[in-house]
C-alpha cells in the first residue's frame, strides 16, 4: 500500500521481499535535493544490508526486531568529514569541528532523511526511524567505522510491510500553530482527547500509574536515564571530533 502523509504510520514488520538497491539509490538520490546548508552537504548515508552487520547493530538498538528483520537499515550521518577533507585539498583551512557545524549538519541530515522517508512512503515500502541510534551512538559509531568528523544523527529501517498498525493519535493541530506569537494554551484540553484514548488508558493502567504524563516521566524517558544517555551523547559527538 503507498502511503500518503495523511495514512501515513510507522512499520515495524516486514516481509522477507528485498528492498532494489537501484531503486533505493535512486530515491536516496532524489531526497539528497532537499535544502541543506550553504549547498556543502554535510551528510551521508550507510546502507546496511549485511546480516551480519545488522547482528552487530541490532543490541546498539536495545535489540528491536526491526533491525534484524528490515531489507534494509539506513543510519544517517553528519559527515564534515569529506566536506573538511576537501577544504584541506583546495588550499582551504576548514573550521567545521564546532557545535555550530555539528547542530546545522544534524538539521540537514534529518531534512534528507525526512526527505527520503516520504519517497519510501510513496513507493510502498514501510520504515520506522530508531532514535536509539542517540541512546548507543559511540557503539554506532564503532559498528559502522565512521571516522572523525562523521557522527550518526538518525536510523531508518526498510522494507516492504508486513503490516498496518492502526494511525497513531496527535494533538489537535490549533493547539500546535501560534499566530503571530507563542500563546500559553490549556494543555490540559489539549492533551484530554490523548488521555481519553482506549489504548492510553490502557497504557496508564498497566504501567501502574495515575497519569498519561507519569507513563513518559517515570517509565519511558525518565529524567535519571535521558541524563546519563545525554552525557554518553555528548562524549561520543566529541569522541568524533566535535567540540561542543
Ligand atoms: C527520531 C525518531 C525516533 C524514533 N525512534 C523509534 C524507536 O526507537 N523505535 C520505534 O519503534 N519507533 C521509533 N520512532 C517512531 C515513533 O514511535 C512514531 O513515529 C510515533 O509513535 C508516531 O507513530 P507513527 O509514526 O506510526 O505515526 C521514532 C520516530 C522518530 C521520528
């Protein structure tokens, strides 16, 4: 099934069905026309296909069963890598090792994978992206052999769908657009369609907590582990060269 942006959801399953190479090139291809910053293209794109590479990537990704069973896993990267190392070959001093150039670089590597993302979409294929890929970048970084410079922003498995899971919710649209400023709303009415979902309050109740809210703060991005899992990310962006 091709999906629009309106039917759009995440794909978790896939069937045994190989992802074309050619094609696959060609959409990465086409998402590479996105807007980047200052036309330098500080980014790129590992196609793993390997099984097993994508053994050794599956336990960076807390062992989610999409990684094993994709066609195909895409970990985009910031790459000022090839873009420095050019630089340096034309008599050109480059001063891309800042948190500047890290940040600008992240935005246009997720922009081609945004980019890519709504291509695969439209071609049939599912993907889920992994944020997982922020939890074990350092083990990323080592898997995949990615030199200085080069850091892995976002994970993307593919592959031809072997389900359709039901829409996930979202937040009433108004609640999310501001005219002319940022305007305070009642969050409370805002998340209260969320929180009256079957499936959320199924979800409270068998985490054992009061509220929708408590799921995320005490269970699923506890303040104590995003700290720790942002200290490791800050010293792998360094590790990599980066000085933030
Ligand atoms: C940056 C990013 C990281 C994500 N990480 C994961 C992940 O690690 N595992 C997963 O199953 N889904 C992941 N997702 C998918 C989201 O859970 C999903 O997009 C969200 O729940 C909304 O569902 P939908 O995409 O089906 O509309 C991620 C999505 C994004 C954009």
């Amino acid at each position: 099934m091709k999906m629009n942006l309106a039917d759009r959801r995440s794909i978790r399953r896939y069937t045994d069905q190989p992802v074309p190479q050619e094609r696959l090139e060609e959409l990465l291809s086409l998402a590479f026309r996105a807007s980047n910053t200052g036309n330098m293209q500080t980014y790129s794109v590992i196609v793993t296909r390997d099984k097993e590479r994508k053994r050794a990537l599956a336990p960076l990704h807390f062992n989610q069963p999409c990684v094993l069973s994709a066609s195909v896993v895409l970990t985009f990267c910031v790459d000022f890598r090839r873009f420095s190392d050019w630089c340096l070959a034309s008599d050109a001093q480059p001063g891309y090792d800042n948190f500047l150039s890290f940040y600008g670089a992240t935005i246009d590597s997720m922009l081609v994978a945004q980019a890519f993302a709504s291509l695969a979409e439209q071609e049939g294929w599912g993907l889920c992206f992994l944020g997982t890929t922020n939890y074990n970048a350092a083990g990323i970084c080592d898997a995949l052999h990615l030199p200085q410079l080069v850091f892995p922003v976002t994970t993307v498995t593919l592959g031809w769908p072997d389900e359709l899971p039901e829409l996930s919710d979202r937040l009433p649209a108004q609640g999310l657009i501001h005219l002319e400023s940022y305007q305070e709303g009642d969050v409370k009415a805002l998340y209260a369609a969320k929180e009256a979902l079957p499936q959320m309050r199924r979800f409270v109740e068998e985490n054992g907590k009061r509220t929708l809210a408590q799921v995320f703060t005490d269970v699923r991005y506890p303040k104590e582990s995003n700290e720790a899992f942002s200290d490791a990310l800050l010293s792998a962006i360094q590790r990599q060269g980066f000085h933030l």
